[in-house]
C-alpha cells in the first residue's frame, strides 16, 4: 500500500473534458503521481464508493471535485467527498458555476426528459414511456439517480476550499494549481480561485481592441472576420470582455468568440450582467431622437437579432452561480 498522500477525482454532472485536462497534463502527470497516490476517479480507477466510506474522515488529501450538483446521487458523493478529505477543489466551470448542465434550471426538472423521450421526431414512444427513478424486472429492482428541482454547483451545497473554473481548466492552469497547493510556504488562503489570472480573456488577447461603437451583431458564419481586430468591434459577440483570464485567448486566437467558460471576472457576481453592461455600451442605435418605443424596440431587436438565445449566450456557464440562478419559480 502507497504511502502517498491520497488524492481524489470524481465526475458529477459532467462531461468527461475535466479527466482529459488531467491527462493532457503530459509528462508532469509524472510528477503528480510521484507526490500522490490517484486512489479514487470512477473514469480511471476502479475504486468503488464503499472504499471511500471506509476511509478515516479527512484521509483524502485533495479531492478534484468537476461537474455540477444535478441529480441527489451527485449530492450525495459531493457531501462524502467533503467529508472525506482536507482539501476539496470545484475543479472546472460544471462544478464552480453550473455551466451547461445548470441552464436546466430554465425548465422545470419534470419536463428535463420530453424532448428526448416525448417530443423527439425521430423517437418512437407510443407508450409514452420515461426512465423512472425505480423498476422492477425479473432480475430485482433497477434504480437509477434522481433529478434534483435544481441545478446546483458544489460551493451551493457544501463547503469548498478552492475554486479552479474552465471548461475545461487549461492543463497548464491545472499544474499552476497543483504548484501553489503544495508550496513550501503553504497554500493560497482557503475560498481563492487559482489557475486564473486577475482580469479579463481580453488582457491575454493579441487583438487590437478601440472604442468603436457597432450597429449590429454577427452570427460567426455570417463574416470572415480581421485577424488582428478585436471581435467584439468587428460585431462579433465574443464575451472576452466578461469572462475571467485564464485560458490564454485560446478561441479569439483562432477567429472564434470566447463563449465565457472561465467565468466572470473577479469582483464580477453575475456574468451575464456584466455582458450586458458592456453591450449597452458599444451598441450605436442611429439617432433615436423623436422615435416611438415601438420603433426603438425594433431597432434594438434588429441590432441584437444575431443573439437567438440571450439566457445560453450570456449565462452558458455561469447560470447556478448568477445572481439570477434560473427561473424563480420552476
């Protein structure tokens, strides 16, 4: 048996992308595994949830805790986790802000199955049937996790001592993390978000931003954009500008819009308002001097009509841990 502090990895509501930052870690995996003993990640090692149960309450050194708070069975591994280690990082945007699982909270959670098994053109369902939280057949009886009202991220449903947001969390961000935990002089103060950088995706962007103002936005497909020129100028809605640093600039280096999946920026509660802000900002109406509020309204719908989906544009990672949070009432 290792005599390696032990260390944890589990997925909740998730899509895998987390595991492979680890692994895209490289050779300095090596290193991690030389200061660590992997005892617990259901994509790597098979170590079952009974072992973790048997271990001495705070026996897991660090636990990488990515994937938002969906179903109870997530809840409940989250809340044995906590339990069962030192230190427990949100480890990726599921888990700090909710991310894509979290914009279910805009439905209620009964109706989270109708359009895959309900109203799906290609699903033939004449029974009507949906997976139930219990079954019975011959075999015994089946269950399987049951969805949550809401969609929570890890910090809402139990004490976290780190946060390290992406989606995933850039392998160089992650081995930056790993450094500062194990510093000779002692870990970052518990509640820090690390791997990030202390302003915005635009401070690692090369591109050249100006105060143009801008009469409408494009969808990515609609212009082939300058390759030196800030997006956002150009009237591509990249969220740069909202989003905390800590990618690298990855999307706008290659003509592609940061979509936000670092989260809002530091100081910043809701990212989706800060987006919103800045919009307000740069948008050039023409002179509206003697309009109607119809005709205001029609070119304010005109200039954003390349934003279809306002709520998975601007809160695509960060709906559960908004100010908003979802729909008040689901």
């Amino acid at each position: 048996m290792s005599d390696k502090p032990k260390i944890a990895m589990y997925w909740a509501s998730s899509c895998g992308g987390c595991e492979i930052a680890l692994v895209n870690l490289h050779e300095k995996i090596l290193d991690v595994d030389a200061a660590f003993n992997l005892f617990f990640c259901p994509c790597l090692v098979d170590t079952k949830t009974k072992d973790i149960e048997a271990l001495a309450d705070g026996e897991l050194a660090i636990t990488f805790f990515n994937g938002a708070i969906r179903t109870d069975e997530n809840l409940e591994m989250a809340r044995l986790l906590r339990k069962k280690s030192q230190i427990l990082i949100a480890f990726g945007s599921c888990a700090v802000e909710g991310c894509i699982p979290a914009l279910g909270n805009l439905v209620p959670a009964a109706k989270y199955f109708d359009p895959i098994y309900r109203d799906n053109l290609t699903t033939a369902n004449p029974d009507n049937i949906i997976p139930l939280n219990k079954s019975e057949i011959a075999e015994g009886s089946l269950g399987i996790p049951l969805f949550l009202k809401k969609v929570r991220t890890l910090g809402q449903v139990t004490e976290v001592d780190y946060f390290l947001p992406g989606c995933p969390p850039e392998p160089h961000r992650i081995w930056q993390a790993v450094a500062a935990l194990i510093a000779p002089d002692g870990p970052p103060p518990k509640g820090s978000v690390v791997g990030v950088g202390p302003s915005t995706v635009c401070a690692e962007c090369r591109r050249e931003r100006t105060d143009k103002k801008i009469r409408r936005f494009f969808r990515t497909y609609e212009i082939i954009p300058n390759q030196t020129e800030c997006l956002l100028d150009q009237g591509i809605l990249c969220m740069g500008i909202a989003t905390r640093e800590g990618c690298g600039g990855l999307c706008p280096e290659v003509n592609m819009p940061c979509t936000g999946c670092y989260g809002p920026p530091a100081g910043r509660l809701d990212q989706g308002a800060r987006m919103t802000a800045a919009i307000g900002s740069i948008l050039d109406l023409g002179e509206v001097k003697g309009l109607g509020e119809k005709e205001l309204h029609g070119r304010i719908d005109q200039a954003l009509g390349a934003i279809p989906d306002y709520a998975g544009t601007f809160y695509k990672y960060s709906l559960a841990g908004s100010i908003l949070g979802g729909r008040e009432k689901l």
